[in-house]
C-alpha cells in the first residue's frame, strides 16, 4: 500500500469510530451514502497520486479524500470515476456528511 491509502484509510474511520461522531441522522445518511473507496480522476490535481479515493456518491456530488491536503471535501463529478471540481477543505469526514445534509435539506 502506498502512504497516500493508508493516510486515507486512517482517516475513513471505520463504522463504529464514525458513529461515535456523527449524530444518528448524520450517521444514517453516511450509511446511506458510503461506497468502498476508489481512485476517481481530477484534471487539475489528481494526476500526481493517481486521482483523488471517493468515499461516497449522492446524485451528482461525490465525497472524496484529498491527500494533498489531508481533509474530505464534497464535489460535483462529471461521470462516474471523474471529479468536476477539485477543493482543499481538510474536513474531518464528519464535517463532510454534515455538509452533504446541509445541501439536501438547502435544496
């Protein structure tokens, strides 16, 4: 394994640390929403690692791990396996599905 998949796998907790975490909505839109972590391509950035690990899809936003900045970040995608939009947010994964549920119930 490369430092970047076990700097993201560190930081993915797994479902019982992120349940201590999150509140139980946040916590059901997690499971609701999580997807086994896989390389996605980001035009501007992504090249150098490999792409960015996507954690979890809902409609046409993708959460994913950003390894240059060490923090989640919550993204338009083109197509599945493409990110639209780079950022560098360095949120903690909790921060990232409170987010996401801040922009359903916006919508």
């Amino acid at each position: 394994m490369t430092c970047r998949r076990l700097n993201m796998k560190s930081s993915i907790s797994n479902g019982s640390r992120v349940s201590r975490k999150l509140v139980a909505i946040h916590f059901r839109l997690w499971e609701a929403i999580k997807i086994p972590p896989e390389k996605w391509s980001e035009a501007d950035y992504g090249s150098e690692g490999g792409g960015f690990w996507v954690v979890a899809v809902i409609g046409r936003k993708a959460v994913w791990f950003n390894d240059i900045e060490d923090g989640f970040n919550c993204s338009l995608y083109t197509s599945p396996g493409q990110l639209a939009e780079y950022f560098c947010d360095q949120d903690a994964l909790e921060l990232a599905v409170q987010k996401v549920l801040f922009m359903i119930e916006a919508n």
